[in-house]
C-alpha cells in the first residue's frame, strides 16, 4: 500500500522516491549481511557505508560561462566497502544496492561539464573499519562554484549512526560535511540538505568508512604493517588498535608486538 508523503510512496514534485532505492535499501541490506556474520565466522560481511555525501550530490545553477541552467548529480566518490569473512574491503564499493560498480567520475570532466573547482580527493588514514579484514577508509572531497554560485542537493546518511563492524571488528568512519566560508572557517551541515555554495566558497565532503570483521589484533601483522608503509594507517593506529608494533621503516618489531597482542584483552563475541 502506497501513500503520499512516505519514504517509499507516492512522489510529489519536486520529492522522488530516490532516496528508498539507495539509503532505506542500505540499511535492509545492511542488517541482513550482519546477520549472517551473527552466525558464524568465516559468513557474511560487516556493514557497508551509508550515502549519499555531498561529493555525490546533485549540483544547480546558472554556468556563468554560457549563461544556462544546468544540473546533474556529480559521482566525485564515496568508499564505503565492507570487511568481509575472507578478504578487506572494495574500496569504492560506494553502497550496497551499486554493489561496487559506481564508476567515479574524472575531476577533470567534471570541471568541464559543471562550473566547479575541484580543490581535493583523498583517502583518509585512520578511518577504516578495524579488524582481521578491514573495512574501507573514508573519503574526502572538496569543491566550489567558479564565477557565481551552486546549489548542491544531498542525503549523506552515516553522520550518527556509521557502518558497523562485526565479529570484533570496529565500526567505519562517519560521514561529515562543512562549508568552508571565503575566511577559511568551517562551518557545520547538516546531513540532508540543500545548500547554496558561493565563489570563493567550498563544500567539505567526508563519506563513510566501511565496517571491520573479526578482532584488529586478530589481523597478519604484515598486513598491519603494509598499511603502515602505505598510508591507509598511522603507526600509533597499528600499535594502539591492531596491537602491532611498526618500525620507522615499515617492519613489524616481533618481540614488542608479541608482548602488545599478548597483554590485548579478550575479545567480545
């Protein structure tokens, strides 16, 4: 049964029911995949990050550069991908109903089709879903208009309640979204909302980390370590989280990280 005004119903313009097909789907998804982990270890998968972040927002206005309306739903990125029983994360799994196949636009088509400047992208450390499979890091995205202004329209779920590990595993980052005034202060959006951007201004995109699987300190102390070496994590996340002790130039030290993993409490089931 249908209604008017529903999540999942009957549409009025300018609402659609989008929204019930990626962030409502997510959630549904989200708990079945858990609880097959719930099971057993070695089943199922911990949660995938929610969306949609402002990087993947829909964007508006008039291109100053020939002076017509314009609008499209930019695909700058989201991660979002989940630890699973045997193996880390799809990193730009983006969310469960896309199931990994979101191509991610060019930055440079980008600020071809739409009049924006894309100021960052990146991976941050630190933001992953701990555990013996780790879930995906978070993404930063920023951007603004170019000669005049934008409105950018987005549903960035995962600000309170972030995607969950399992079986021990820690939960992915949260997502989060600012907007950075002309004097370089950040101010603070709020997870659904439709936002003008000014020249010299710029919207902050944080996107979901995905949720870990199985105890960090469970995880191959040369996984630990390559991800040391390659940025995805600190050696202070390696010591304090997956009780391993990382060298200067990127080796385990055995004895220390016995010690560490030796003292780490029991993990819950």
């Amino acid at each position: 049964t249908l209604r008017r005004g529903s999540v999942a119903g009957i549409p009025e313009h300018p609402t659609s029911c989008s929204v019930a097909t990626t962030n409502v789907a997510d959630r549904v998804a989200a708990a079945v995949q858990r609880s097959f982990a719930e099971i057993a270890d070695g089943l199922g998968m911990a949660e995938v990050g929610a969306v949609i972040p402002p990087a993947d927002g829909v964007v508006s206005g008039i291109d100053p550069r020939t002076g017509k309306r314009f609008v499209n739903q930019l695909f700058l990125g989201a991660t979002g991908g989940a630890g699973t029983a045997h193996v880390d994360a799809w990193v730009t799994y983006t969310h469960v109903g896309n199931g990994g196949l979101c191509y991610l636009d060019s930055v440079e088509l980008d600020e071809v089709y739409q009049p924006i400047h894309v100021r960052e992208r990146r991976l941050l450390a630190d933001t992953e879903g701990a555990g013996r499979h780790v879930g995906a890091p978070s993404l930063c995205v920023e951007y603004g208009p170019i000669g005049g202004s934008i409105e950018v329209g987005y549903v960035s779920d995962g600000a309170i309640n972030r995607a969950r590990g399992v079986r021990g595993g820690r939960d992915g980052g949260p997502a989060q979204q600012w907007l950075r005034r002309r004097s370089g202060s950040l101010e603070p959006l709020p997870a659904c909302a439709q936002v003008t951007v000014n020249e010299g201004e710029s919207i902050v995109s944080i996107s979901c980390g995905g949720g870990g699987y199985g105890p960090p300190e469970s995880r191959a102390t040369v996984a630990v370590a390559r991800d040391v070496r390659e940025g995805w994590i600190t050696a202070e996340r390696a010591r304090n989280i997956y009780r391993v002790e990382v060298t200067p130039d990127g080796r385990v030290e055995e004895k220390v990280t016995g010690d560490l993993r030796a003292a780490a409490p029991e993990p819950a089931r």
